[in-house]
C-alpha cells in the first residue's frame, strides 16, 4: 500500500492555492481525470484529499459519518455569518437544533405550500412581459427569498428588505471565493474586504429582526393569523418552531439568529441556482424545451401547477437532475477524518481534510456516458438503474443531508413549470463563466430576454 495518494505538485507554502482559486472546476476536473478515486493535496493548513469514487464517498456520508465530521476549515468568517445554524454545527448541537426544524419540513407541510408557491410566481410573471430583458439569476433569487420567507418564517418580506438581502450577497460571497493568500490575513485585520463582509452581515441580521419583529407581532401559537396545522393548532413554520423554543428556555437569542441566517441564505440561494442553470440550459437545447413545453400542455392544458401535478411531471423533474449534475450550485462538500482510515487503497491520516466535489463525479465520465451532454433522459429508470446512486448527491447524503431538499425540488418544479408555460426565455450572453465561493455562481449577469409562448 502506497503511503501517499497522487496529486499535482504545489509551490512552497501556498501549496496548490493559487492553482484552486484560478478555476477551481477547472482544478477538480483536471485532478479527477489525472488520477482517479483519491488526490492529494494543499490548499491550507492541513493535508487535503479529494474523494471521486462513489463508494468512498457513501462510505464518508453513509456508512461510517460519525468518522468524518464536518471540517473546520480554520476561517473564522463563516462562524461569523452561519455561527451554530443546522449547516455548521455538529454533535449534540447539530441533533437538537436538526430534530427541532423537522416538523417545518415534514412531506405533509411541504406538499401543503404549493399553492403558495404558485402564487408568489404568478406575481413576479405577472410584472414580466415580452420582449423584456432580465437577469434571470436576480428574478430568481427575488422570487426565492419571498418563498423561503414565508413558507419558513410565517410572514411576507418587503421589496425593500429583498433588495437589502441582494445587494448584500455579493460581498458575502467575495470573501468565500479561493484565495492563497487569505489564510495570511486575519479575520480582525481592518481590510476593505473584512469591512464590506461585516457591514453585509450587519444589514442581514437588521432584516432578521424585523422578521421576527414582524412574527411576534402576528402570533406564533395558537390562535396565531398564520396557518396553523391541523393537529396541533398551531404554525409549524420553522421560525414560530424556534420561537415557542425559545419561551421554553431551549433556545438562546444567538441559536434563533444562527437557525435564521442560515435558512435565509441557503434556503433561497441554491434553488435560485439551480433555475438559473436550468433556464441557461434550456435556452441552448431547443429540442429539449420543446419536450419539456410538450409535458406541460400536456398535464396542465393551460391550468397553474399544483403540488399532486409535479408527481405526472415525470420530464419535468429530468430536466432538473440534469441540470443539477452539470451545475450543482453546491459544487463540494467537506469532511474530516477523526481517525487513520483507508480509503481508495491509501492510508489516511487522522486529522485530514475530505474534499467530496459533486462538480468533478457528476461530470465523469466513469459514471457518466458522454458526461458534458445535457441529457435529461439520462434519468429514466432504466437509465439510472445501474449508476452508483453517489454518482450524484447534489443534497450531499446521510444524516446531514439537504433537510430542505424536498421542498427545494417541489419549488424548483413548480417555478419552472409555472414560467415555461408562459414565456420562452433566450439567453442573450456568453459562454457561462463560473466562479466559486459558498456556492456555485455565474461569474456575470445571465442576461434573457423574455419570448412569449
């Protein structure tokens, strides 16, 4: 057994950091086709190895995850803006605050927010006419964050609040993007980029408290002026979860903002993406939109989308698990081995850094026929039959998986099944260019212009 998996050779002290932060899907991509299921190397202060085997990767996720927590990166800035929310925290903190959310996410209240979801798409078709020209990524995002708000806080958010939550993502998302030489700069240090971050963090929890300003305002226990669920009479949305927490002494003022920073950036962002993508990749397969329009008319005949359609939208949900593998808005995940451990016929060091990039396995094409193709049929079952099902994991897997994927592919289903009867959408830029930060962006505008049907 060879003591040290393969990898590209780094440069003193940066290791391969500048190599990561040029292009980093170019970087994964390179290094999963050099040297296959496990590649070594540096990106910061502890040793790294990138994981493309599906089976690895279950084990890490499935199989054994109590060996491989989440990683502590060493970057004290998204502590800073996540703190102990359910995507960072680990342990007894993580169970608890894991168990209490669940009742917002239970299938039965998701399928119940469909119409919600319709309606709040129908407003924003409504404002779009032919001929216009959007940055669909923007549209999206708008019409997300109003989703995610009240289906999980109970309440509306105000045009104003959306655009203070907009223009802050940009300098949030600047301080996640790969950089060699961050790590040598600490998180105090007076730096323009350290004051926007802060300032943005600043703003997003001003928005935070007027939600829950707004919340209590409204009631969230019984009897309260926002739907309740039947059994209980009372709101399950996540935020009136946290709020009866709290007058019970289970939650402190800081867990309550971490829980609400965490679902108001991840609960909108990642499905905004996975619209985007999904528009840019209809827009330059005709054949493929046509089938997609061809399902619509089909099931719906002109009628809005309701969330017992979506289970006949069988095409519909293809065109979304593609997209999804060739642009998975979480384009890595990381873990770390608490102990010595084989993987991929290397020895593993205690204390070693896991890189699990859904960006470099879902574009393989070890597992993939023709991997660059954008092909939904690529997910009939007789297609997908014999693919290892950690080929793709755009949820991540296991425990920790995604708690809001279920709703996030109802909205997804839903948005795009409510605008594609409407409107065409034409892509007007480029090629798509990437960047990396938290998630997965375009690196400019993604220009349409709107075509009626």
């Amino acid at each position: 057994m060879s003591i040290r998996p393969p990898g590209p050779q780094g440069v003193p002290l940066f290791g391969n950091g500048q190599q990561y932060a040029d292009d980093p899907f170019d970087f994964m991509t390179a290094c999963e086709e050099a040297y296959g299921d496990i590649v070594a190397f540096d990106l910061g202060p502890i040793p790294l190895y990138m994981l493309t085997n599906p089976a690895d990767i279950e084990r890490v996720l499935v199989t054994e995850p109590e060996r491989f927590p989440k990683l502590d990166i060493g970057d004290d800035a998204i502590y800073d803006l996540l703190g102990d929310g359910l995507l960072m925290s680990e342990g007894e903190t993580w169970q608890q605050q894991r168990e209490l959310a669940n009742p917002a996410f239970h299938g039965r209240r998701i399928r119940t927010l469909g119409d919600m979801m319709v309606e709040h798409t129908e407003s924003t078709v409504a404002d779009w006419q032919a001929g216009d020209r959007l940055d669909i990524q923007i549209e999206m995002a708008r019409l997300t964050v109003r989703i995610i708000v009240t289906a999980m806080f109970g309440t509306d958010i105000s045009d104003e609040r959306i655009r203070t939550v907009q223009e802050n993502l940009e300098p949030l998302g600047a301080r996640f993007e790969p950089s060699p030489f961050r790590r040598l700069i600490p998180d105090w240090a007076p730096t323009p980029e350290n004051r926007e971050f802060r300032a943005a963090i600043a703003d997003l929890e001003s928005v935070i408290d007027d939600i829950v300003a707004d919340r209590q305002r409204t009631g969230y226990g019984p009897g309260a002026e926002t739907p309740v669920d039947a059994d209980t009479d009372e709101p399950m949305d996540l935020l009136s979860l946290l709020l009866r927490a709290k007058d019970r002494g289970e939650q402190t003022d800081r867990q309550l903002r971490d829980e609400m920073m965490t679902m108001l950036l991840a609960g909108h962002d990642t499905t905004a993406l996975t619209l985007t993508y999904t528009w840019y990749l209809l827009s330059q397969h005709p054949e493929v939109e046509r089938r997609l329009h061809d399902e619509l008319d089909s099931v719906l005949d002109g009628a809005s989308p309701t969330a017992s359609d979506v289970r006949q939208l069988e095409y519909t949900e293809q065109v979304l698990k593609e997209a999804m593998r060739l642009y998975p808005p979480v384009y890595s995940l990381f873990r770390e081995a608490t102990t010595d451990v084989k993987l991929g016929g290397y020895r593993i060091p205690a204390g070693s850094g896991l890189m699990l990039p859904q960006w470099a396995v879902h574009r393989s094409p070890r597992w993939y026929d023709d991997p660059e193709t954008f092909d939904p049929d690529r997910w009939t079952p007789e297609r997908a039959a014999d693919r290892h099902r950690f080929a793709y994991f755009p949820f991540g897997g296991g425990p920790r998986h995604c708690i809001g994927k279920q709703f996030s592919m109802l909205e997804a289903k839903l948005i795009l099944a409510t605008v594609a009867q409407e409107y065409r959408l034409d892509y007007l830029g480029d090629a798509l260019d990437l960047r990396g930060s938290l998630t997965m962006h375009p690196k400019e505008p993604v220009a349409m212009r709107l075509e009626s049907r």
